[in-house]
C-alpha cells in the first residue's frame, strides 16, 4: 500500500526503539515514508546494535542516545533536534517499564520501589520530553505529541498490575498537558492498541494467553497489527487531526467496547 505524503515537510522524534519489533520503530519507519524527517531514541548503548541499522535502513533517519530517567539526555537529544532539523512538529512516546516481578503475583505486594519504576519511566518521562519539545514546536506554530498507551489503564488484566497504573497516570497526564499546550497549538493525545508482542510486552507474565483471549474477544477476532498503530500515529501527526486533544485513540479491533 502506498503511503500518502501526510508528513511532507515535516519533522518528528520518536522515543522508545529497543529493536525491530517496537511499536517506536513501526511508526518512526511510517512517518518517514509519509514524508517526515525522523530522529530515533534508544536508552543506552546495549541496544546500539540493534537501532543504529534501523535508522540505517531509511534514508536520511537520525539516531540518538536518550535516557529518558536523565534530564542531561532529554537536553541533548532536543538540542540535537534543534540543530540537526531546526523545527520539531511530531513528539512520539513509545517508553514504558516495571519491574518484572511487579508484572506477576498480586497488585498488592507491589513494592514502593517498583512502584515509583514504573510512574516515572513510563508516565513521567512523558512530562519532561513533552517539556523539552514545547520551545521547538512553539516556535513553527504548533505540533503533535502522543503516547502508546493500553486498555489496562481502565479495565483490570491479568498480571499487567502496577503497569496498569502507571498508564493511568499517563492518560491523566495527556489530558492535563493537551489543556496545558493548547495555546501554543500542540496537541496532545493517546493511542492505546490492543496487545502486540513487543520486547516490553514480554515481560508480562502468561502474555501469550493474553493475546489469545485478546483475538477471541475483539470484533475482528485478531491480534493488533503494528502497522495499524504506525498508519494511526501518522493520521494523528499530520494536519488532518489539528483539532483532536486530550484523547485516547483505540486500535484494538473494538475489544475496549466489549462486555462480558
């Protein structure tokens, strides 16, 4: 299918690629064949190998290391966003993390450690790169910032425990900077797909299980293909979303209006 050049001039980051298979990687490849110029984020050097011949693979794509728990990292990846595109319109968060023994067991025992894990990498760190990028996008007028999120947020999954939490608290916090950022145009929004089998997905326990109950209960009866996430992610970066805010967007085959 050919793309449409929804993007054309454009520039975006994406945070989170971890490997060929992140929900980060799917969308950063769209968004360049949808016209974008593109920079990439990886959290330290171990997974060097596996995204620098990623970016390699799509002309003119950008890579840079960015620790999102470190705010010396936040500074200079957007200060090389600056420099290297001098606009930033597209913010793409595809960061989340906890413990792996708080994604098995009881919700109960989660601990205090785990628990502020899993808020800060995968909530917080939507604040303070939301933060970084309202100077850049200001400056041409506006932008487009979303978040991968996940049905778990609203709805009790097994073994998804603290995690569920912590996506709660990033969908309260993309309504609180989409009212924040709208005066300087920027929107901000949520894309929850159903459940993909990514590296941080396996960490879940029994996830296999969950993506079978996954296929039987939604109406398309099937998993969630990534590229629909990444053909969605392009929509909502492009003008055609301009008034779009506040929102999460579901790509999971209707399984969230499911009862019973």
């Amino acid at each position: 299918m050919e793309i449409p050049k929804l993007l054309e001039g454009k520039t975006a980051v994406v945070l989170g690629v971890a490997n060929k298979r992140s929900i980060a990687w799917a969308v950063a490849r769209r968004f360049t064949e949808a016209g974008a110029r593109v920079l990439i984020t990886y959290q330290d050097d171990r997974l060097l190998d596996k995204v620098l011949p990623l970016a390699e693979s799509v002309e003119g794509c950008l890579t840079c290391r960015c620790d999102l728990t470190d705010e010396a990292d936040i500074a200079a990846a957007f200060e090389k966003v600056e420099k290297e595109f001098g606009r930033l319109d597209i913010l793409t968060h595809s960061v989340a993390y906890a413990l792996r023994q708080d994604l098995e067991g009881k919700f109960s025992e989660t601990s205090a450690e785990g628990f502020g894990v899993a808020q800060n990498v995968s909530a917080y760190t939507l604040i303070s790169s939301a933060r970084a990028a309202k100077p850049i996008m200001e400056k041409n007028g506006g932008g487009s910032i979303m978040a991968m999120t996940y049905h778990g947020s609203e709805r009790v999954i097994p073994n998804y425990n603290v995690m569920g939490v912590a996506k709660a608290s990033l969908e309260a916090s993309i309504r609180y900077l989409a009212a924040e950022f709208g005066d300087a145009n920027i929107r901000v929004n949520g894309l929850s797909p159903g459940p993909i089998s990514t590296l941080a997905a396996r960490g879940i326990s029994n996830f296999t299980t969950l993506l079978k109950e996954f296929a039987k209960r939604n109406a398309f009866h099937r998993t969630t293909d990534v590229e629909e996430v990444a053909d969605t992610a392009v929509f909502m970066g492009s003008d055609l979303s301009r008034g779009i805010t506040g929102e999460v967007l579901y790509i999971d085959g209707g399984y969230h209006i499911m009862g019973g």
